[in-house]
C-alpha cells in the first residue's frame, strides 16, 4: 500500500529522538522537557479517591464541569477574565490537543499561518496538515523577542491566524505590554485569530507578569488560549490541558474536538478541580522553578557554554561556540553519546534548519540531576 503522506518533511519528532538516545546511552536527559522529581502527592490521592468513588466513566464532551468552574474563578483571580464556564472552556487531553483543534477549526487550504522560529515543533505540521501555509518569522536573535515590522510585513489577506507563545520554548522569552499593543495593532478589526499557546503560564520569573491574553477582552473575542496542567503540577504525562475561546469559536472548536477525542480521562478532572481550589500550589511554582533555572545558571559558569536568559518555561539557551563549530545537531549526538548528556539543538525548531550553534537544556529536574549534568558537561 502506498500512502501519499499529508505530512512529507516530517520526521519523529526531536524530543523522541534524544530522549531514545539518552535512554540508549544512559545519558542524563536535559533535553525533552519534563520534570524528574515527583508531583504531589495530595493530587496523586485525589485522583484515587476519584477513582474508588465511582468518577469512572465518560465526562461531558467539553469537560468535568466543576473543573471548568474551577478554571473559570481562576481565570478571574489571576487575569480579571470573564470566562463562562459552560460555553467558553474545554478541557483537551493537553496542550498540544488543544492548539491542534484550534487551528483545525479555523484552517482551509490556502489559508496563512503566521509562526515564528525557534517554535515548538507541533506548530507547522499541525498548519500543514490542514492544508494551510505557514508563514514563518524569525525571533530577534540573541534575544529572541518578536519582530513586530516583520510580522505586520508578513500579513495578507490569506493571512487566518498568528500563533503566539510566552513564556517561549525553546527559548525562555516572555512578550510583555508593548508586544500586546503590537499584537492589538495587527489584529484589531480583522478576520485574524490568535492562537496563544500559555503552557508555561506558571512558570515565569524575576516577578514579570504573565501577558495572558485572558487579560485583554477584546482581543479574547478572536481568540483560542491553550494551557496545559502537565506543566502546572509537574505530570507531563497525564496529558490534560484546556483551551479558553469565546462561544463562537469554542462551538467551532468543540465540533472537531468531539469526532477526535469526545472526552478526556474523568477521575484526573475530578481531581484537578478539587486541586485548583489550592492557589498555594501554582502561585508557589514560579519561584520554585526560578531556583531551578538560578541554580543551573550558576553552575554552568564552570563550563564553556555561555548561557543566555530564561524569563520563564522549562528552558535555558545556550551557545558552544567557544567549544566547537560543529552542527548542532551532530554537537548534541556526541553530547549525548559521549559526555552523556541530552539536549536539544535549537536548530530543529526552524524550519530552514538555522544554526547558530545554540542548545536547549531544560532544568526542570533535581538539584543533584543538575549537578551530575553540568559535572559531565564542564569536562568538554
Ligand atoms: N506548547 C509548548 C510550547 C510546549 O512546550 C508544550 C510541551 N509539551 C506543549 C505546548 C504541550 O503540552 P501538552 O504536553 O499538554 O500537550
Ligand atoms: N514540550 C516538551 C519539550 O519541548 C516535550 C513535548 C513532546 O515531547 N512532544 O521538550
């Protein structure tokens, strides 16, 4: 059989590779992002209590609705947003679910997606797939910020939507107030969706506030705001996010959501809006993760890296141009292989390869993790 594939230039993605290879050559794994120490125990019982009480059969198609009550307050307890609970939330088996029914809903062939690189890998293919273009634009380099001429260069009447990310993987950027202005500027009064891609909402440092478009009603109207809880209490695993869009595109949204996943896994949800009602634990998390990133840049002064600035996510950039000029993706191979640390090559995150000799390390792990990584690393 023969299929004429929808996705050509795409491989297994990055983060399966290296975290394969780590596996293989029992490197410590600094490159797909995910912590390495436990989550909470509490959640962990809730989710048990939900299971013995019988919480084990199919949710409403858009979610548990306690734990959409639950988003809601914390909506407006974090960003002053009004958010109905019944028609405006939807809770998806994570993040990249809900980015991907987003721009499923809205996409038609021939339509542009503005993308901006270095970006998490899903975007493009999930804009492909749809039979859509993706209009790619580069971050500033070194500091990864967005350049606003560009974007406003780049639109045109195919243009259907522009994906943001803040905080940023790979990079670690943050937008702030004047990249909502920008960003207001481009979309106002026009037929442009915003995908806003807030994962890392929680994980954000130095006291910068999260730029949430959840913040900003009017540019809410247009529209889809993914998160995800793996990110927020420490389970990548458990897959379950959500996406806030305003009733209209919701419909939208929950009509390709339905025929793809129905609902997701119930006694998670009947835990989570139980959990939620803890600020404690997600206003506790930006500093507990800052420690992270604070303590990993510290210890990367014994080597050669030179390490740029993280602002917020899992992740920390940094150059090895004094140590090799070496491609790298061959650089992170023989990292892993041979130091036996993983990391990922910033250059996967563009789609013309671009290299500028950058590595991605996640430092969401233990102390001692970081420790025994950057004790093999300063020995390159
Ligand atoms: N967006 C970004 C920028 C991410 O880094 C991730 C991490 N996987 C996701 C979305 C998706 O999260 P999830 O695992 O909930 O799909
Ligand atoms: N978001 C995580 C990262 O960037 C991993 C996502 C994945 O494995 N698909 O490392």
């Amino acid at each position: 059989m023969i299929i004429q594939s929808k996705l050509p230039q795409v491989g297994t993605t990055i983060f399966t590779v290296m975290s394969r290879l780590a596996t293989e050559h029992n490197a410590i794994n600094l490159g797909q992002g995910f912590p390495d120490y436990p989550m909470s125990e509490e959640l962990i019982a809730l989710v048990n209590e939900a299971m013995k009480n019988n919480f084990n059969q199919y949710p409403p198609m858009p979610g548990w609705i306690p734990l959409r009550e639950a988003i809601a307050e914390k909506a407006s307890f974090l960003y002053g947003a009004n958010i109905a609970p019944d028609t405006e939330i939807t809770i998806t088996p994570g993040g990249t679910y809900a980015i991907y029914s987003a721009l499923t809903a809205i996409l038609h062939p021939g339509d542009e997606v503005i993308v901006f690189e270095p970006g998490y890998d899903s975007y493009i293919p999930n804009v492909e797939i749809n039979g859509a273009k993706a209009i790619t634009i580069d971050l500033l380099y070194p500091g990864y910020g967005i350049d606003w001429p560009a974007v406003q260069h780049a639109i045109t009447p195919k243009t259907k939507a522009i994906i943001i990310n803040s905080p940023h993987n790979p990079t670690g950027s943050v937008i702030g107030e004047k990249d909502i202005e920008e960003l207001r500027k481009i979309v106002a009064g026009k037929n442009i969706f915003i995908i806003s891609d807030e994962v890392y909402e929680h994980l954000i440092f130095d006291d910068i506030p999260h730029q949430s478009i959840l913040r900003y009603p009017d540019l809410l109207q247009q529209s889809f705001v993914c998160f995800s809880f793996g990110k927020t209490y420490n389970c990548t695993g458990w897959k379950l996010g959500y996406c806030v869009a305003p009733e209209a595109l919701a419909k939208e949204f929950r009509k390709v959501h339905q025929f793809n996943c129905f609902s997701c896994f119930t006694p998670t949800q009947v835990a989570l809006a139980k959990y939620l009602q803890n600020k404690e634990a997600y206003l506790s998390l930006s500093s507990f993760m800052q420690q992270k990133r604070d303590y990993f840049k510290q210890l990367m002064q014994q080597t050669k890296f030179t390490m740029s600035n993280s602002y917020g996510s899992y992740f920390i950039c940094g150059t090895y141009e004094h140590i090799t000029d070496e491609a790298d993706t061959d650089f992170a191979i023989r990292l892993t292989k041979e130091a036996g640390v993983a990391t990922i090559p910033v250059s996967v995150f563009y789609r013309s390869g671009k290299d500028d000799k950058v590595l991605r390390f996640c430092f969401s792990k233990k102390e001692e993790t970081l420790e025994r990584a950057v004790e093999k690393l300063s020995r390159i």
